[in-house]
C-alpha cells in the first residue's frame, strides 16, 4: 500500500511541476512575439521597448529571475539575462532578421529547460493592476484640488508630491514604465513636477483640471501597454477554474480512481497469503 502512495506521490509532483510554471512562458513568449512583429515591420526602436518589457515584466517581476539565483545559481541567471541583451543588441540592425528569430529561439529554449526545474513561482503576486494605481493617482491629484481650492496651496504641493512618491513611485511603476521607455518615464515625472508648479503660480482650478486629465490619459495608456492581456486573462482563468477541472487534475482523479481500487486488492491478497 505504502508504494501505490508514493506512486501517486510522484504524480501529483510531476503533474503540478509540469504546469505551475507555464504562465512564465506564456508571458515572456506574447511579449518576444510583439518584440519580433515590431522588428519585421522596422519599428526597431518599439521593439527594443518591447524586449526590454519582456527582461522586465516576464523574467525579474515574475521572480523567475531571483529564483534562478537561490535554487540554481547566480551565473547561471546572469547567462539566462545575457540572452536578452544580445537579442536587444541585434534589433539595433535593421538587416539580422535570421539572427533575431534564432536568438529568440535560444532564449525560449533556455526559459523552457529550467523553467520545470524551479519551485512554484507565485503568479498573483506578480501581476500588477496598473489601471488601479492610475485611478488611485488621479483620486490623490483631485484631492490636491481641493485642497488648492481652500487656498490650501503647501498641503496641496505636499499632496502632489505624496501622489508621486507614495503611489507613482512606491507601487514600481515608475520602474515598470522605465522598463517601457526612459523618454515615457521621464515624461510621467514631468508631469507631477509641473502640476506642483501650476499650483505655486496659482494657475486657475479648471486649468489644473485639464491637467490632471491629461494626465490620467497618458498613465492609463501606460497601464494599457503593461499587462492588459494578461490582467484579463488572469480574470476569465480564475472563473474557468471555479467552474471546470483542468487536464492535468482530470489525470490525477484518473489515477486515483484506478489505483485505489488496485491498492485495496492489494492488501487483501497479502492479507490471504498471511493467513496461508
């Protein structure tokens, strides 16, 4: 009995080893397939923004990153991050189209052949509602309105500042969108600054207004381009997973329901030899 529950041990380990990770790839592989549909069309500077999402978003936000360091070793993430530079430095040239489709081909064989091998990364953890801290950044900017409104106008320059550094920058992203683009990062941090000027010079509330709406347009066409597919995504898989079993678990009850019933002949064969 003690080896039928080792063998549905290992089943369990194998089926969970083998799927817990594929959101990792499935990630990084729709980010490489933009970076390279970018490049075909010679978009060379987008598709280094989108490779450079890829490093960001698939690779060191997952964790998969750190956890090559802990469970396997540092040299071999540092190797595993190369990959994606030499992919970045042969976009730079219009004319390698054979070689960026084989780089690509490398690193995705390189993430597929360790990927099995780490722990469970944690999935929701690492997907961040960029649309929510838009919303809660255009809540903070509005409040500094009012505050400017009752001619609050210190407590309305700290409220900016604090919707900067408390929301923009503590939630990462700031960094997100660096991973994007340093001319959209350095755009965004613009902004605040130059609303916290608006309100020194007492430009007019409906002014201020106009801004903060300008503003949310561009932080929310960032939030669009960090992640959307995947928030969705993320949303429709967690219904189906309350409504359906998954190909893998089907094995595992597949399992269970043929080697219960083995078990238990089992034991009651050896049972009869003992009384023999």
């Amino acid at each position: 009995m003690q080896k039928v529950w080792l063998f549905l041990t290992l089943i369990m380990t194998l089926t969970h080893a083998s799927s817990s990770n594929d959101f990792v790839m499935d990630m990084i592989q729709s980010d490489l397939e933009r970076t390279l549909n970018l490049y075909k069309i010679g978009d060379s500077k987008n598709a280094k923004e989108a490779l450079k999402f890829a490093l960001y978003h698939g690779y060191r936000n997952t964790g998969f990153k750190s956890q090559i360091e802990k469970e396997r070793s540092f040299e071999e993430a540092n190797a595993m991050e190369e990959k994606f530079l030499r992919l970045e430095a042969l976009i730079e040239d219009p004319h390698q189209s054979h070689l960026v489709i084989l780089e690509m081909n490398v690193l995705q064989e390189a993430i597929r052949a360790v990927l099995p091998k780490l722990s469970p990364l944690m999935k929701q953890a690492t997907i961040k509602n960029w649309h929510s801290v838009a919303q809660e950044i255009k809540e903070a900017l509005l409040e500094a309105i009012v505050l400017y409104e009752h001619n609050a106008i210190k407590q309305a320059v700290s409220k900016v500042q604090s919707a900067y550094f408390d929301i923009f920058e503590n939630s990462g992203m700031e960094e997100a969108i660096l991973a994007l683009s340093e001319d959209r990062k350095l755009k965004a941090e613009q902004r605040f600054r130059i609303f916290s000027e608006m309100m020194k010079k007492k430009e007019a509330v409906t002014t201020l207004l106009n801004y903060t709406e300008e503003m949310d347009r561009d932080l929310k066409e960032l939030a669009s381009a960090m992640t959307p597919q995947e928030l969705s995504s993320r949303r429709e898989m967690e219904s189906i997973n309350q409504k359906h079993i998954f190909p893998s678990q089907w094995l595992l009850i597949s399992a269970l329901f043929l080697l219960i019933p083995m078990g238990g002949w089992w034991f009651l064969l050896k049972k009869q030899r003992n009384r023999e």
